[in-house]
C-alpha cells in the first residue's frame, strides 16, 4: 500500500529518470503552452535520497486583458507603451503580444533521522522574462502506529522579485499615463503545511493536508486592465490599470482516498476547499480510476471538477461618474466560475524500470457573462466568454 503514495526506490546508486512534455492550446487562438519537463532521483542507500527537476516553458498566443468588449474599434498600447493592439466590435479585447518563456530548477534531499523520523530540504528557483522567484522548503515527516500513520510538518519560503515590461504601473490611472512607478517590485510568501497519511487496510489508505498561506508585497498583475464605462451607453472610455490588496491570506483543507482493488484496479478520489481574505471561496473534486489491463498496458479515465466565488473587489467594468474603488480587477481569473477538466491517460509498465503513457484532456471554464448590472451595449455582450483548452502529454521513466 505504501507504494502507492511514493515512488519505488531505486536500486543504490541508479537514477530512476521521469520525462515528460505538455501541449496546453485554447481555442480562438489564445494561450497555447509547451512545457517538457525531466526530473531523475538517486538512491544513496539506508533510504536516503536526492532529486533533481528542470521545467522549461514557452507560453505565447492571446491573454484577456480585462476590457470589455465595445461595438466599436479599440486600440490598446502595448506594456512597453511602444506599440498598439486592437479589438474588433464584439470581441473580447485579447493582448496578442502576450509571450514568456521560464525556466524552473529544483533539488530535494531526503534522509531518515531514525527509524521513524525523517526530513526532506528542497530549493526551488524559477526565472521568466519579467519574474523572478526563488524558495526553500523544508518537510519533517514522523511515523507512528507501526508506521500506518505518518505526521506531516511542512513550512516553504518563497521570495519573488517581479519586473514588468515598461515597469510598475501606477494603480487605478490610465493606459496611456506616461508616468509609471519604480521598474521592479516584490513579494514574499510563506507556506505552512500540516498532514497526516493514514494506512486503512492493506489496500487503501487516506491522507488529509492543512495549507496555510500568507503572501505579502505586489500582488497586482501589471497587465490587466479595468475598463470605465459611459454611465448611459455602456461603451468603455477609459481604461485604468487594475489594483489588488498588497496582501493575501489563504487556507486549504485536502483529502485523498485511495485503493487498489481485488483486480489489481486503482481508484483514486480527492478534495480540496480553500478560502482567502480576498473573498474567494473554492472546491475541488478530482477522480480518477485505472484500469489494469494485460501485458503492462493500463487506462486511466480522470474527471475534475472546479467553482469558486468572485474576489470582493473583482468588478466586470467601472462607472463614469461613480467613486473608484481602492481596489479593483476585471481578471476573469478572479471572478465567480466553474471548471471542467475531462480526459484519459493511456500507458504501459514494462517492469520496474521503464513505463510510458499519453494523457488527452479537455478543460471547459464558464462564468456569467450576462450579469444583472451589465446596462446599455454591454448587456448584448457576453462579459464572461467560456474558455476551452486541450491538453496533451507524454510521458517516459527509466532507470540508469
């Protein structure tokens, strides 16, 4: 049973080798991702180890900018403020110069300290064109109940440095304002984590995790706009950028099931709530089911469903006229929405020492894109378009 919840050990001195690559594509030609990952783990014997993982991403294609559509032509000046892009009548207004690419490293070492205690020290350093962030982590893990109980004591400290194109915008003031803030800001998060896995049978075992979050610095995303609306019409006449409180306060309950049935068959089932200071309130169901079949070969249907409420200070559009607020997003990220996600794993486990697979997702995200509050031309828009993707990856172990 333990072995579902860690991976086999290597044989000492071998490197047991995970190598994969995502396709991620949004319909309408919007984000499309390519992201190949290898990660590779050493056995250096009285079960200890360390583990390596390198992460390149190349992201390119359309982003939301958090304008609302017009029944006219609008122009919208790039982050560099050398350039302009433009939205059609009726269209959702998309920054298509939206590209990045990053490259993330990190190492882990894990070591028993006795016979029931263990710890595992990571570092983990991520570098994009306009972001960078580096951690640490440490995890303490104790066993009890002649092992069928393991406590879980985790803390992560992250510090990141953000550096957007044409620098910081100033909060709540216009696209066009020349006059930006500083070049660079920062922010730093601390994680805690507290879990518990619980051996049930000989077949089954559950797990329950407590996340705590506290970040604090610039947690505004530099590129997104709030569109000021005309009090009669409803067009946009202005777009100011966004502003998000310089603070976030998040709390997470997860549970897994799991258990390998009589035919050697896998179900997997999980839960995860989270709530912020913020206002966001989310659920997670996830559940997956593998099918073992002859020679090695497995199937692994997965389904995952995702809803949240929309951040107090998350607005679709202000009104001229009107006082404007401290804060405020159009991020669609940060409104109310549900989430699908449907797909299929395939693959074969020739041995112990080499395994492949092929995953095929579909992810359906929705919102209300016809609110109460949507007046004039933006009540015959949709605020809130659906968002789909199709997600690909392949995967290859080995051991060397």
């Amino acid at each position: 049973c333990s072995l579902l919840c860690s991976p086999v050990q290597a044989a000492e001195g071998e490197w047991d080798v995970d190598s994969a690559i995502l396709f991620y594509a949004e319909d309408n030609d919007r984000v499309e991702a390519v992201e190949p990952v290898i990660s590779a783990k050493k056995d250096l014997g009285d079960e200890e180890s360390v583990s390596f993982k390198l992460v390149l991403d190349s992201l390119t294609g359309a982003s939301a900018n958090g304008a609302v559509p017009s029944t006219m032509v609008q122009t919208f000046t790039t982050p560099s403020g050398k350039s302009t892009y433009t939205a059609d009548p009726g269209e959702t207004p998309l920054d298509d110069t939206f590209k990045d690419t990053r490259v993330a490293y990190s190492m882990n070492w894990e070591k028993p300290i006795d016979r029931n205690n263990r710890r595992n020290l990571g570092f983990n350093v991520s570098k994009e064109y306009d972001f960078t962030s580096i951690s640490g982590n440490a995890m303490w893990q104790h066993d009890t109940n002649l092992k069928n109980t393991t406590w879980s004591y985790g803390i992560n400290i992250e510090l990141d440095d953000i550096d957007p194109v044409g620098k910081v915008p100033e909060p709540l003031t216009d696209m066009l304002a020349q006059d930006k803030g500083s070049s660079s800001d920062t922010r730093n998060v601390v994680d805690l984590l507290f879990g518990v896995t619980q051996v049930i049978d000989r077949t089954s075992l559950f797990q329950v995790n407590l996340s705590l979050s506290e970040a604090d610095g610039y947690m505004t995303d530099p590129y997104k706009f709030v569109s000021v609306v005309d009090s009669v019409t409803g067009e946009p006449i202005q777009q100011l950028f966004e502003n998000r409180p310089d603070s976030r306060s998040r709390q997470s309950l997860y549970g897994k099931y799991k258990k390998t049935l009589a035919n050697k068959d896998i179900f997997t089932a999980s839960y995860r709530y989270m709530t912020d200071d913020w206002g966001v309130d989310s659920n997670t169901f996830d559940f997956t089911y593998r099918f073992k079949l002859d020679s090695g070969y497995f199937i692994q249907p997965h389904l995952r469903y995702y809803d949240q409420s929309e951040a107090d200070f998350y607005h679709y559009f202000l009104v001229d006229g009107n006082v404007v607020p401290s804060e405020a997003s159009a991020d669609y990220r940060l409104g109310e929405m549900e989430a699908t996600t449907v797909g299929v794993k395939f693959g074969r486990e020739f041995d112990e020492q080499h395994s492949w697979s092929v995953r095929l997702e579909q992810y359906v995200q929705t919102g209300d894109g016809s609110p109460s509050e949507a007046f004039g031309q933006l009540a015959q828009q949709d605020l809130y378009p659906d968002v789909e993707a199709t997600m690909v990856q392949f995967n290859y172990s080995f051991r060397w």
